[in-house]
C-alpha cells in the first residue's frame, strides 16, 4: 500500500528560484493538507483542500500556492522561494474533516 | 487564540515499563479535537490517538489511552508495556478551530531502555 507519496524527497533551490512539490494519496480521501515543520517544532498548516476543486489558506499561507487537481493529487508551489521556506514539508490526506490521518514522508527543502 | 503546551523536552523509559507524556491544551472552543502524534527518526508523522472533548470516555488505542481533563486543560498520553519502537518524538495537537489547522505543542522526546 503507497498510501500518501510525496516528490522529491530532498531539493536544494537558490532564492528566488520555484518549483513545485508533489502529492498524491491512493485511499480515496477528500481532504488533504500540505505542512511545514521547522526544527522544534510542531507542524503549521500551510493549505489544506477539503475537497476535489476547493482550497483554503491555513496558518501561514504566504509565499505558497496549491493545486488540487485531482481527488489523488495535491500539489504545493513556491513561485520565488526565500531562505525563510527552508523547511520539511509534509502532505497529508484523510477520509475526515478533522484532522489529518496518514502522511507522506516529507520533503526536505533548503533554500540558499 | 489556542494553545499547546508540551512540558516535558525529554522523557526516558524502561523497556516494558509505563510512562505518562504531559499536555495542557487552552481554548476558548467548547468543542474540539485533541491528538497525539508519534514521529520516529524516519521522520514520518503517525496518528497515534484522538480524542473528542464532548466525550467524557477516554480514548484508548491497545497500548496507548489518554487522560482527558477538560476542567483542568490536561491532555496526557500514557504508554504501557513501552517497546524500543515507542522511541519518538511525540507531539500533542488540538484542532485550531477550522478543518486541518491543529496547533501543536513542541514535543517531547520519548527514550527507550532496553
């Protein structure tokens, strides 16, 4: 069972260069979720999608853009990235509308 | 606003033993979610255990039940039997109010003696 795939895994970018990290689950949920996880911390929603065809901001938003663009597929994009997006990312999907059941194995991304 | 709280950084067990992992979740909700996640060294986020505030039962998930007290904001996990694949990093979430937004706390980082 694949369950949630992310790619890369790993990405190294230089500021102000874009790219786009994948997502796709294979369980047939309705919503997935994109994260950041920065060192010591917790995971921050950046945009979650309740839905095929819907999107919506979540805690920090800025510098991102998504694309739900199929039921399997959930994509997150940095159209100029900085050094502060330098994160792991992690995508996420449930059958739910409460929180997130099963995640990718993250994307790290550092950004020179 | 919510809040999180995680006291404990570190925490160490004897392999077989029990140990109690710490939580205090503030909010102004009188409805919610509460969750505890596992991330061991491969990185990957598991869903350990969830628990809905409006129930007074608390939740139990084979080895791993939680003590909920929604008067006293405590949310904590207790780990019974601990194997050596507990070892993690455990994080406490609760739901921010919308779908997904879930805040969470700092973590605490679970140890494993063999």
């Amino acid at each position: 069972n694949a369950g949630v795939t992310q790619t890369p895994k790993f990405q190294v970018l230089k500021t102000g260069q874009s790219m786009t990290l994948q997502c796709a689950q294979d369980m047939n949920h309705n919503s997935m979720y994109w994260y950041r996880q920065d060192p010591g911390m917790g995971l921050r929603l950046i945009y979650y999608s309740a839905s095929e065809g819907t999107t919506d901001k979540g805690e920090v938003p800025n510098g991102y853009n998504v694309s739900r663009l199929n039921k399997r597929e959930f994509s997150l994009r940095l159209e100029s990235a900085a050094p502060s997006q330098t994160s792991v990312y992690f995508c996420a999907s449930s059958d739910n509308r409460v929180s997130p059941q099963h995640f990718g194995d993250g994307t790290r991304l550092s950004i020179l | 606003a919510q809040t999180v709280t995680q006291s404990q950084p570190e925490m160490s067990v004897q392999e077989a033993e029990t140990v109690t992992l710490s939580c205090t979740y503030d909010t102004s909700e009188s409805d919610y979610y509460l969750f505890w996640y596992k991330q061991p060294p491969s990185r990957q986020m598991i869903l350990v255990i969830r628990q809905e505030a409006y129930k007074q039962q608390n939740a139990t998930e084979n080895r791993f039940s939680v003590n909920f007290q929604k008067a006293a904001k405590s949310f904590s996990l207790k780990i019974s039997d601990s194997q050596l694949g507990d070892a993690a990093m455990y994080f406490c979430a609760g739901d921010g109010g919308s779908q997904g937004n879930l805040i969470f706390g700092k973590g605490t980082k679970l140890s494993v003696k063999p």
